[in-house]
C-alpha cells in the first residue's frame, strides 16, 4: 500500500517535524535491531547521517507496520521496505565528489613508501564500507597516479575510471565500479606537487643533514595523498605502514604500533617486495581507531625527537636539544590546560596530546591534529605566551575533532565553537585580563575582515555558500571571530553556568559526528526554548557584516590600550612607564588599533623607542611591518624581506604580501614583493604558495 519516506538532508529544514509522525514506527539499525522510532531524539542518533524533517506530503497516513532503516547516508521510512525509491544523485558537500547515493568507506588501511630522492609516496589503500555494495562509488583525487584498483581477495582489476578534466578547486574523481563487494584496493602514487605535502630538502632543515617531509589536509587536501571521499561528513578510521628511512622516525596523528624491519607481503602492492624490505628501511606502523574527518589525517617524516612535558604529552621537534628544550619550556603548562578544558567540556576523548613543533615553512600556526597536534615553530616565543596556539588546538579536541562541520560552508562550527573555548581555557589559566586582550585582537581582526570582503559580503556570513570557491582563498577570522561573537552573545543571554550546561551537552550529544548550522540551531532551540525571540539566530548565522549586539571586550587594560592607540593618532607616543609590563600581546593589541595608514616619521619615532621591527614576537613584528608597508615608510624593506623568507606561516605572508600590493602607485613595492616570491616560493608549503600566487595575480 503506502510507500516509502527519503530523508535526505539537504531538503532542510531538520526539526520540528511539523506533521505527526504515524505511531509504532520502528528504526532498524545497521546492525540489525529494531526498537521504536522515537523523535526528536532519533534525529540524534548517531547511525542517521542526515537529519531532515519530515516531509509531510509523502507520510502514509494510515501505516500499519512500517519499517525504519538506516544506511550511512539515510534515514528510510517505509511500510514495505521494497520497493523504495532510490535516493537521487547529489553531492554531499560542494567540495568533494562524494555522492549521497553512494556508500562511506568506514576505514583506510594504507601503505606507503616515501621515496625522498624523488618527493613522492608509492602508495596503497584499502577502502572498507560497512556492507557489500553494487555499482559506482566516487572518491576524490588530485595529483594521484593510479595504476590498479583490485579485488583484494582475488586480486582482480576492477573498473575504474578518473575524471580526465581537473576541477580547479575539487580536484579530479575517481570512480570505482563494485560488484558486490565492500573492500577495494587502489595502487597509486602522489606526485611531487601533491597540495597536502611539503617535501624539505636537507638544508632546509634545522639539522641540514636529513630531509623531512609533512602534511597539512584541512580544508581538502587529503585526496592529494590517498584517494578519499575527502568531506568532513565522511567519518573514518584508518591503519596506516610507513616505510621510512633507517635514519628517519615517523610521527602520525594516529597511535604508534611499532617500529620494525619490513616484512615481505605487507607492501601490499604498493611497491615490491624488493623495494619495500630493502637495505636501510624500517617500517613505523600507526592505527587510527577514532573516526575522523579526512582533514585530521596526518604524519611527518624526519630526523625527530622528542621530550615528556606532561603525563599526557610529549613534545616532538627536529632532533636538535635547543629546539625541544625550548619547546619544552613553552609548553610546559600543557597538562593544566587539558584538566580545564575536561572541566568545562567533558572527558577527553583522544589518550595522547602531544605536539609536534614543525619547521618554519609550516603553513599555519596550529593544526589540531588528533592526539598530534602540529604547531610553527613562531609559537615559541620564550615567555609560554605560545600556550594560546595550544589552549586553541586543544579546545578543538572538543570542538572540530569531535564535532565536526558538516561541509566548509559551516567552517564556524569548528572554528568558532573552538575561539570561545579556548578563550575559556585562557580566562581559567592565564586570567581575564588576558582572555580580554585576545578578544580585542580578534574583534580588530574581525572588523578588519569586513573591509576585506566588502566586495564580496557572502564570506562575512557565519554559514556560507563555498560552491566553486576554493576554501584556502576565503579562509579568514570570520568564522573565528564572528562565530565567537555569536556564543558569547548566547552565553550573556543565557547566563554563564547555563551555557556552560548547554555546551556540555551539545558536545556529549553530537560528538564523534558531522554536523551543519541547522543542527546546531535546532539543537540550541530545543534546549534553550525562546531563544529565537531574545536572539536573531537568522541574521546571525545568514546576516552578512557584523551584527550589532556583538561587543567589545570591557577590560581595564583593554580601554587603556585602545585610549593609547588613538592619543597616538593625536601625536602622542606611549611613555616606558606606561608599556613597561607589556608583553607580545599588549603591543599587538596597541598596533592593530592604530589607524592603517599614520606618518611614516611617526612610525620610525615609535621604532627606535621600542624596537617593534626586530621583535622576536612574530605577532608585534609582522602587525608593526604591516603598518609600515601601508603607512609607505621603506625604512624596514629589509626586515620584511628576512621576515617572509624566515617564515611560512600564512598568518604573516597574507598581510605582510597584500600590504606590499594592494592600492595604486606601489611600483616599487610591488616589484619587491614579486622578486621575495620568486626567492622564498621553495621555503612554503603549497597552500602557502597558492594563497601568496592568488594574492599577487589580484593586485599584479
Ligand atoms: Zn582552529
């Protein structure tokens, strides 16, 4: 009789179901057992990818025993499981081929052989699904060679076909044909250009005798390391064999199994037997057994040590005493950072937090790596103010690692959930004064990115539209800042220990899954009822610019700050006594709210009181040469030339090469910045290299 219910997500909106669902509907889980429907809470349950609301037009009205059941895409309802109609094609994300009607891999046992004399991985994957499947799968790809995908069990070849045109942006799709099956293994290799992987030759290591090589996946970056379903909305596990060097260790966001000679037959036709168990080699073996968004994967290769700091962390650095002590020290209030964050948000989930301090060239300044987070070695500044990058990386422990964004369109979920808890982490270790100073520096750069975007407003919203548009070009403070903005202003709608309460609950309810901005919203609706009536979510999650019950921090030192800064657009500089005590963040602070352009004798004045140019603070230095560049003071040419060349860390190459181009009558800059490019392009990772590109082909 009746037929069958398609929830697909992307149908939004998600909940309240508006039309009563028939009584005695069962779910089915993939498992096998069956118990009662129940809603809302089901919209929850982790096996139900997509959450939808019912559409009421196709609800049976009278049901007499429907069925439920779940697949790793979708929630079916249905009074006869057969036939129901097949779930139309879609991509689930615009930055991934990945299909809705295609199934998920659940786990990636990989194999790879580094090959430094050439930059690239021979490599292979075996992709597992939960269950036997019929037909196309796609992955993504870009700059993979891929010579088999096989039968693992008879070897096999299976169809396979990769798109022969490149997405600008996606990169290319790898589409498998299965037959009934729900293991395949594709035999590959990456290429040198591989987007994720920074290949370092000898001298451009501390040591200068071994090379090194590391990864950075997010935002889609992965794919050009093994072929995935490259979306956050894919959750997977993985086991990876890297077949390194003897002189070598291998360091992964994953647990470490052993390290091993090779053995025969486990290269799994990712190379030779011969190659693989050659003289020299040594296998370091990792499992992932927590699910992650594709973006998380990551390893380095290197000549690298390491040092305890805590019950829960080490610290790895290139294999040199002054590195790891320094970074040992910084870092040593590591431990009481993460029992914070337990005490605010919930147990952690991941056993290890240690961190890897990566090469100057690391193109950001904390990647929250799971159990490994990968830092800049810029965070080292001698005075354990480096702890923030961290409290930052370790509040994503909750917050992006645990739940994540479903897609890139809703970055803020990550990103902005882990602002406001780091700043948490922050105010409860360091203090509030602190924690207010980094609410200011974030509100400068938030009102700094509106200028940014004013031709282009989309990317001022907290949920965007990212169809076609490559993530690294539109990566900013928005989704940090203003999606901070928007928590703070619930948690002062709502009072501190209910948002605390609330927080504690979103993070239990929806962790170990993807989620998008509807979720969240429904889920704070339900749980805060009438919030919709004190906030206007809409314009606060789809409003372009910033909305104006966002704030400012009130702090003593803040105001004082701030009233310096302007005394300065009157002429007055500040007095010793009156910076005596500031540290790297009250100079940054001060000069993020001097106007963008002051007179360049000014600047030189404030310079040879203070010294900002040659500041060992990356954060005052590069905020200092900023200024210059924009205020047309050449007198730190040089230092901004040593500054880009020292370092890759994209939040001081995008001012520092934008300042140098944008506007009209900088010839002589813009020549500058062209011929430091050419100079410095081998010393930055390539997402670096392709923001620094897309900067200057803007203003060139
Ligand atoms: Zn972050």
């Amino acid at each position: 009789m009746l037929l069958s219910l398609y929830l697909q997500k992307r149908q939004f909106p998600l909940y309240p179901v508006k039309s009563p669902l028939p009584p005695n509907l069962k779910l089915q889980s993939k498992s096998g057992q069956i118990r009662p429907l129940t809603l809302p809470q089901d919209l929850y349950d982790p096996l139900i990818d997509y959450k939808s609301n019912i559409d009421s037009h196709t609800l049976p009205l009278k049901c007499s025993k429907p069925a439920a059941y779940v697949t790793t895409h979708s929630l079916y309802l249905s009074c006869n499981p057969n036939p129901l109609t097949p779930p139309p094609m879609a991509p689930i994300d615009p930055h991934s081929f990945t299909d809705s009607s295609h199934p998920l891999a659940t786990h990636i046992s990989l194999s790879l052989y580094f090959d430094f004399s050439s930059s690239t991985i021979l490599a292979s994957a075996l992709l597992s699904l939960s269950s036997p499947h019929s037909g196309p799968i796609s992955l993504d790809a870009r700059s993979l060679s891929i010579s088999a995908v096989l039968n693992p069990q008879t070897l096999s070849p299976l169809p396979f076909s990769l798109s022969s045109t490149t997405d600008p942006v996606k990169g290319q799709s790898l589409t498998v044909s299965l037959s009934n099956l729900s293991q395949f293994l594709i035999v590959f290799s990456t290429s040198p250009s591989s987007s994720a992987l920074q290949w370092l030759s000898p001298p451009q290591t501390f040591g200068k005798t071994f090379p090194f090589v590391y990864t950075q996946c997010q935002a889609i970056h992965a794919r050009s390391i093994f072929p995935c379903q490259d979306t956050p909305a894919a959750r997977i596990r993985y086991s990876a064999r890297l077949n390194v060097p003897r002189q070598l260790a291998a360091v992964m966001a994953a647990r470490h199994v052993d390290r091993r000679p090779p053995a025969s037959g486990e290269a799994v036709m990712a190379c030779d037997d011969a190659i693989w168990c050659g003289e020299g080699r040594v296998v370091e073996e990792f499992v992932m057994e927590q699910s992650i968004p594709p973006y998380l994967f990551a390893f380095a290769v290197g000549e690298i040590g390491s040092r305890e700091v805590g019950p829960r962390t080490r610290v790895y650095a290139e294999a040199a005493g002054e590195v790891l002590d320094a970074a040992s020290r910084e870092f040593a209030g590591t431990d009481e950072m993460i029992r914070v964050g337990e005490r605010l948000f919930g147990a952690y989930e991941w056993e290890r937090f240690d961190l890897l301090v990566l090469p100057p060239s690391f193109p950001y300044g904390g990647m929250e790596n799971p159990r490994m987070v990968f830092l800049t070695p810029t965070v080292i500044k001698g005075d354990a103010s480096g702890g923030q990058v961290v409290a930052h990386e370790l509040a994503h422990s909750w917050t992006g690692n645990l739940i994540t964004n479903k897609t890139n369109d809703h970055f803020w979920l990550n990103e902005g959930f882990t602002t406001y808890a780091e700043r948490r982490i922050v105010e409860a270790v360091q203090g509030e004064d602190i924690a207010a100073l980094n609410i200011g520096i974030g509100w400068r750069g938030l009102v700094e990115e509106m200028e940014r975007f004013k031709d282009n407003m989309e990317f001022t919203k907290l949920k965007t539209n990212q169809e076609g548009v490559d993530p690294d070009d539109v990566y900013s403070q928005v989704p940090y800042e203003k999606g901070f903005q928007f928590l703070w202003r619930i948690e002062r709608q709502i009072g501190r220990p209910a948002f605390d309460e609330f927080l504690k609950k979103y993070i239990a309810t929806f962790k170990f899954q993807s989620i998008d901005t509807d979720m969240f919203l429904n889920f704070l609706k339900a749980n805060v009822p009438g919030i919709e009536n004190e906030i206007d979510l809409e314009l606060w999650t789809e409003g372009t610019g910033i909305p104006s019950d966002a704030m400012e921090p009130v702090s003593n030192i803040y105001a004082k700050i701030v009233s310096l800064a302007n005394e300065f657009k009157l002429g007055r500089m500040p007095r010793e006594d009156e910076v005596a005590d500031w540290r790297g963040q009250e100079w940054e602070l001060y000069l993020e709210n001097l106007p963008k352009s002051v007179e360049a004798s000014q600047l030189s004045a404030l310079d040879a009181c203070y010294r900002l140019a040659e500041s060992k603070d990356y954060e005052v230095k590069v905020a200092f040469l900023q200024l210059a560049i924009s205020s047309g003071c050449r007198d730190h040419h040089s230092e901004v030339e040593r500054t880009l060349k020292e370092v890759g860390r994209m939040k001081y190459l995008r001012p520092l090469y934008t300042a140098l181009v944008q506007g009209s009558g900088k010839e002589e800059e813009k020549i500058f910045a062209k011929r430091i490019f050419l100079e410095a392009r081998d010393c930055y990772h390539p997402i670096a290299q392709g923001v620094v590109e897309s900067i200057l082909s803007k203003h060139l």
